[in-house]
C-alpha cells in the first residue's frame, strides 16, 4: 500500500548538500531533483495518503503525484501563496476524504495556486481538486442509500471515493482565494474528475473566491450536499460550468462564467446544468440550489459575429426533476438560454407547477433560442412552450436580442487580457435585484443590481484570479 510521502532535506542529522536523493519508502524508489545545495528542495512530492494533519508551506512548491487522499480525520492546511502542481501526465489529484478537512485560506494578495507543472500548461495537465463530506444526497452505492461513488475513478477498496451522510452541517473546511488551473481527467465518459468538485460537503464549510481556468471537463460540480458557495468564477472551461446533481440543495451567490468560443465538449456545453440524478427519479432530497448574482458570458458576442463550436448548447439546461431555482442574473450568448428538459424522468416541469423551482428577475441576452421546453413522452403533461413562456414573463425576466444590450462591453476582452465585468450607464444590470422569494429569506447578500458585479468599485473578481493563462 502506498503511504503519504513528504520529502524533505530538512531532517537534522540527514542533512546533505547534494542536489539529488533517492528514497525509498514500501513503493517503488523515488528521485527527488531540484535541490540549492543548502539541504532544502523547491519540489515537495505528495503521493499515496495523507493520514495526520500536515501543513503545506508557501515558500515550497509541492506536486502531486497520482491520487493523493487525505484520510482519516487529517486536516491539510495550506498556508497562503502556497503552489501546489500535478505532476505531469501522472492525473494528479487531491482527494479530502469524509471526515478529513482541507484549511486552504489564501489572501486577495497571496492566493493558494493548484495548477499544471508543464512550462507550457494545457488542460488536462492534472485531475483536480475533490472535497467529500457527510451532507445528505440522493445518490446510493452498494445497496446503501444516501451513500454516493464520486466520479472518476477515485473509489477504491477502502472507500474513499464515497461521499454523503446525515450531516447537513458537515465542515470539509475552508477554500478561499484559491485558484485551479488547467485541471481536468476523463476517467471514463461521462465519469470526470473535474476541476473542482464536491460530493456531499456540508454547509459547515467554507467556500469563497475560488477560480477555475481551463478545465478539461466541468469548472464545479457538486453531487448533493448543502455547501454554501460565493464569489466563483468558470473561466473558459471545456463542458458546464456550474453542475447540479444528485441532491445538491446549497447557495450560491455571485458566480462568473465566460466561454472560449472555439471551445466545447463532445457532450455538449452548457453553463449551467442540474439533474435530480442520472435517471430523473424522484428520490430525496431533491436537487434544489439556489443562484443569485450571476454573470455568464457565453461563447457568442454580437458585436463580433462569428462562428462558436457546434457543441455549445444552452446557457441552462435545467432536466430530470432537478428543482433549481436562479435569480438576479444575466446569461449571454448561447445557442439556447433556458431549456426546462423533461424527458427524462419525472417531468421537470412539475417542478414549475409546483413552486420548487423558480426563474425570476433574469436577463437572457443574444440568444439565439431564448426559451425551449422538452415535454415528457413517459409521463405526459399539458405544459407546454406558451405556458414556460408565460411564467418566465410572469417573473420579472427580460430578453434582449443582442449581448450588446446588457452593456458588459469588457466582458469580451481579448485573449491574455484582464476581462472587466462593470455594467456601463445605462445598463438594465443596474437595477432590479429583487430579494422578496423565500428562498433568498437567509444566508444571501440582499444587493439592488443584477448580475456579479455592481459597478467600477466593485472588483471582488480581480487581483487574485488570473485570466492571462
């Protein structure tokens, strides 16, 4: 069995000034490389488990090699402007266990950076970063309910890949400042690691200002639990963006996507997408987040007519009895803005009928289908296209037929330049933010705009991120 490997040439009496060690610990003998001379390295190797509670230093750069797990109630604790890397063409993971905790709190000036040791990164260079906890979903796994099996290839015959549990207010611990970079690993299709994903983390921790660039599948998915979540941003990503499965039922407000044009997945690209699960069942808890203050800039831009990647396909797709509900936002440029898919499952407009599931106070922009609906062939209902479209007008939305309208001009910045989310004058964004559903009663941040950013003094998405990449 592997075991946790931290090399150092810091060991008192085992000091060297060599530039080069072997060490060999119930595996296979390792070289470390990139030794000062002066007994330290620049690259720290993480490999197997981590099984007490570790801090990484910011003055160190340390890789992952393989799958690295943090098991058995440890806490890693990342301390700010740390570098963590995947170690190139070996998918490179960080796994948080159930019951084990992640502190990584960087700082707007000093963020915590996961990204590709290639000289020339792309994405896919590592597999990315997963937190599990012990929140409820609706998944199950070995004949046990409200135990799920992350994706990609990460559960093995201890278990853990498993996620989900009883604990709503389960601590997975804190991510904050923190950047994922060039992430992403295709264990199967259909079954990714994506750049950052939950599995039943509970509302006890802390999620803020993490970006995701270039990912190789998702930017963030999260399969049930209840993780309340700010300041986000999905930066050219190659499938969705945000990814609502299996129960997941948390907050989260102010949220940045912007889409690389040429860019998309074989399973087609969405900016949002939420399942109640694979099969649309009605199992519990329902698939119920709840978004706020979203900026999504999708791959088309009036103002630069072009062509996009045939893949892209809807701004949400909103299917198989997921229950989501999005207020104060604004989604452009997409093939499709709202698609309410019900023909897989339980019908997903029920959840309409219902009240469980809310669109309100939105703006769809530049799209070229702003509304489409996808009746039921196994469980029929009457709802149809006119009813969706009836609701969504009944809701304070707006459509606008061109990206330009909603005047986010900076939005589009070019490639290796620092995108500007402002709403210029006259910007329907300003106003309209509306905080009277109940589901908005708690936790939310009740602002008057629409959409991430409120104006010129409001940068909370620049300095620590990085859109030069």
């Amino acid at each position: 069995m592997k075991k946790f490997v931290l090399y150092s040439l810091m060991l008192g009496a085992l000091v060297s000034t060599t530039a080069c060690r072997n060490i060999e610990e119930d595996g296979p003998t390792i070289i470390q490389n990139g030794g000062n001379g002066n007994g330290e390295t620049e690259n720290l190797i993480l490999s197997g488990k981590i099984t007490s509670s570790l801090t990484l230093k910011a003055n160190k750069i340390y890789k992952l090699r393989g799958l690295v797990y943090v098991t058995n109630g440890a806490t890693l604790t990342i301390e700010p402007g740390t570098k963590i890397v995947g170690e190139a063409d070996k998918n490179g993971a960080l796994i948080i266990t159930k019951g084990s905790k992640i502190m990584a709190e960087g700082t707007a000036a000093n963020p915590i950076i996961f990204t590709s040791e290639k000289p020339s990164p792309k994405r896919g260079d590592w597999a990315g970063v997963v937190i599990l906890g012990n929140a409820p979903t609706n998944a199950s796994f070995g004949g046990a309910n409200g135990v799920g099996e992350i994706e990609g290839g990460i559960n093995n015959s201890e278990g853990l890949g498993l996620y989900g549990g009883n604990n709503a207010a389960d601590n997975s611990g804190v991510l904050k400042y923190v950047r994922i970079e060039y992430a992403g690993y295709a264990f199967l299709p259909d079954k990714e690691i994506n750049g950052l994903t939950f599995g039943g983390v509970g509302n006890g921790t802390t999620v803020d200002y993490v970006e995701v660039a270039y990912a190789n599948d998702d930017s963030f998915e999260w399969f049930g639990g209840t993780v309340n979540c700010s300041h986000l941003i999905s930066y050219k990503g190659l499938d969705d963006d945000f990814d609502t499965d299996n129960g997941f039922s948390g907050n989260v407000q102010f949220g940045i996507a912007v889409r690389d044009s040429q860019v998309a997945d074989v399973s087609g690209s969405n900016a949002f997408e939420s399942d109640n699960d694979a099969n649309g069942s009605t199992l519990t808890p329902q698939t119920s987040a709840t978004f706020s203050n979203m900026t999504i800039i999708g791959p088309i831009n009036s103002a630069a007519p072009g062509s996009i990647n045939a893949l892209f396909q809807n701004a949400l797709q909103i299917r198989r009895n997921s229950s989501i509900s999005v207020f104060n936002s604004v989604f452009t440029g997409f093939p499709v803005g709202l698609f309410i898919d019900a023909t897989k499952g339980a019908p997903t407009d029920n959840n309409i009928v219902g009240n469980k599931l809310f669109f309100e106070n939105n703006v769809l922009a530049g799209m070229q289908t702003p509304l489409k609906f996808g009746p039921s062939t196994s469980t029929p209902t009457t709802y149809t296209l006119n009813d969706l479209t009836t609701w969504f007008n009944a809701k304070g939305n707006t459509i606008l037929a061109s990206t330009a309208d909603v005047k986010l001009a900076g939005a589009w910045a070019p490639a290796g330049t620092t995108p500007n989310f402002t709403p210029s004058a006259g910007s329907p964004l300003l106003t309209g933010g509306a905080f009277t559903n109940p589901k908005l009663a708690t936790w939310f941040t009740q602002v008057t705009y629409k959409g991430a950013v409120k104006d010129a003094t409001d940068t909370w998405y620049a300095g620590w991120t990085n859109f030069n990449l």
